[in-house]
C-alpha cells in the first residue's frame, strides 16, 4: 500500500491537495531551480540566472541520480550545465551545497504551508464561536473519567476545543521567523549570503543551521499539539455520539456495510487517528536533530521520510475538524 495521504481511495480521507501541491516534486523542482538563478544574480551573472530559469529539466530527469548521489541536487546541477554556455558555469552553483538547496526549498514550501495553517485556525475558530452562539447555552452532563459528573453547557465543553487554537496560531506567529530561514552555508556551514534570503524572501540566519535542526524539531512538537487538540474534540464527539447517550447529532455520517442502522462518526474518528499518528512521528522528528558534525546524511534523510506527513496530518486534522463542525445538527441533552 502507498501512503495514505496520497492513496488514490485512502487520500480523499487523509490527505490535503494543497498540502500535496506544495509538498509535489514539481514544485520543490521550481523553487531548487528559482534558488540557482536568484544564487547566480547574488553572484552577479545576470546571463546565467536567466540561463537557469530557461532550462528545461523535470523530476523524472532526476530519478537516476538521486538513486547515486543520495540527492537530486548533483543531476540537477549536471542538468542544468549541460544546457548553458561553458562561459557561464562559474556562477552557477558555486559555493552552495546540495543541503543548502534542499533545506531552502522545503523552507520556500513551507512559507505558503504556514500561510494555509494560519487560515485554517481561523476559520476553525469561526465556525466553533458560531457553534456556541447557537448552541453553548444547551445543558450538557459534564463526564469526568467518562462518568457522569455535574450539568454543565455546551459552551463549557467547546471551550476545551476552541481556547487551545489561539495559544496554537500565537505559537505559529512565533515560530515562523525561526523556521523561514534560508540555508546557505557552503561546504562546512560557515559562509551566508544576506542578500540571496532578500531575493528569497527569507530570514537571513545568524549561521546555517545545517546541523541545528531545532527548527523543524519544533514545528513537530507544534504539528502534533494541533493535531492533538483536534483529536481531543474528535474523541468528545465520539463519545457523545454514542447510541444511549446522544448528546450530539451529526448529519452525512459514515455508513455501514453490515450494519445500516449505524451512521458512523468517521471525521471524528480521523480526527482521533491523525493526532495519535502525528504524536508517534514527533519522536522520530526529534531523533533527526541528532546530527553528526558539520553535517549529516542519515539524520537529514529522516526528516524527508517523517516531516511532510505530519504536515498532511496536521492540516487535514484542520479541515476535518471545520468539517465536522459542520456536521453537528444537535449538541446537548
């Protein structure tokens, strides 16, 4: 089986299109493409900046020298030499790595991937202060252990999945200058470039961070605190949606094969299972910032396998849960 986020049935429940366009090889290949040219006008070859965007090269071109090299940077470098004048090849590529394109590219995905979370949590909060506008004065029995405890409102219980998501979007603010930083260090790590993160858009870090993964270490711990939220609200919904309980109706739910009484509460249940998913990766995020020296290939490969899948978690968490928002037609007794 492939990923579900990308799975041709499995992908309409899991996965995120926007996500996945940001995430295509067809897009990381543009920006690696739009880091070459904006290095070679940084170096101040106008004519070899416009001779990498003219080139033509696609992912598949890059498939057989990733298998060699370990990366796709090297073929793309032979790619794009072998398309431009011998004159111009001194300023193509010269003092960069294939680390430093790689990691400014993903960080390029990632300035529009934290735009879409910033928006999503937004529109969450909306649609759950509509929810308590219409329903949050309807008595509700509080559960403490999933036993009856003492009447309380919906708006008591709401207020458990909505005041999380602000604390969720300040971090965010927070976060993002340290993770939209552009890699540039050379082969050792130790030679910026101000004026290329200008041209990128990008924050010019102190030094490359290629061995201080911090970063992204962090945006995990903050991709599974979403998650996680939305699958608290995934979990109450369960639970209230119980037959016997009915504290909470939802229209469109999830039919049986066997059974066609039962309408299934399967956003909820996403929600559940993406924020276990993501809280397991965390760890593995976390075990990538083990690098060793001045850089690593082990470590840095890690990433590529854990980090965008927990961004389609994250973000399809998001969806799902204004989705199911809107799936409710009754909350409370």
């Amino acid at each position: 089986m492939t990923s579900v986020f990308e799975h041709p049935w499995l992908g309409t429940l899991f996965g995120d299109l926007e996500i996945s366009a940001h995430l295509s090889a067809e897009t990381q290949l543009a920006h690696m493409v739009r880091i070459e040219a904006a290095h070679s006008r940084d170096l101040g070859n106008e004519a070899a900046a416009l001779a990498v965007e003219s080139a033509a090269v696609a992912p598949q071109d890059l498939r057989a020298g990733s298998a060699v090299d370990g990366l796709p940077v090297p073929e793309l470098v032979r790619r794009l030499k072998g398309q431009i004048p011998q004159e111009l090849h001194a300023d193509i590529h010269h003092g960069l790595t294939s680390q430093d394109v790689i990691d400014t590219a993903f960080v390029l995905s990632l300035v529009d991937i934290l735009k879409i979370f910033a928006t999503r949590l937004g529109t969450l909060q909306s649609a759950m202060a509509q929810l308590d506008k219409d329903h949050g004065s309807t008595l509700l029995m509080g559960r403490t252990r999933m036993q009856a405890a003492l009447p309380i409102t919906v708006s008591d219980r709401l207020s458990s999945w909505s005041l999380p998501l602000v604390d969720h979007l300040t971090r965010l603010h927070e976060m993002s200058p340290r993770l939209l930083r552009m890699q540039c260090g050379g082969p050792v790590g130790l030679s910026l470039g101000n004026a290329l993160a200008a041209r990128l858009g990008l924050v010019a870090p102190a030094r490359s961070w290629h061995t201080m993964r911090d970063g992204f270490g962090e945006l995990a711990s903050w991709l599974s605190l979403v998650s996680g939220s939305m699958g608290k609200m995934g979990v109450d919904i369960s639970l209230m949606a119980q037959q016997g309980i009915d504290e909470i109706s939802l229209v469109g739910g999830g039919s049986s094969s066997a059974m066609p009484h039962k309408q299934n509460p399967i956003l909820a249940e996403l929600l559940v299972t993406l924020a276990r998913y993501n809280a397991t990766q965390v760890s593995g995020l976390h075990q990538a910032m083990v690098h060793e020296q001045e850089r690593s290939g082990a470590a840095w490969a890690l990433e590529w396998m854990i980090l965008p899948n927990m961004l389609h978690a994250t973000a399809r968490s998001l969806t799902a849960g204004c989705e199911l928002i809107e799936q409710i037609e009754k909350i409370g007794t």
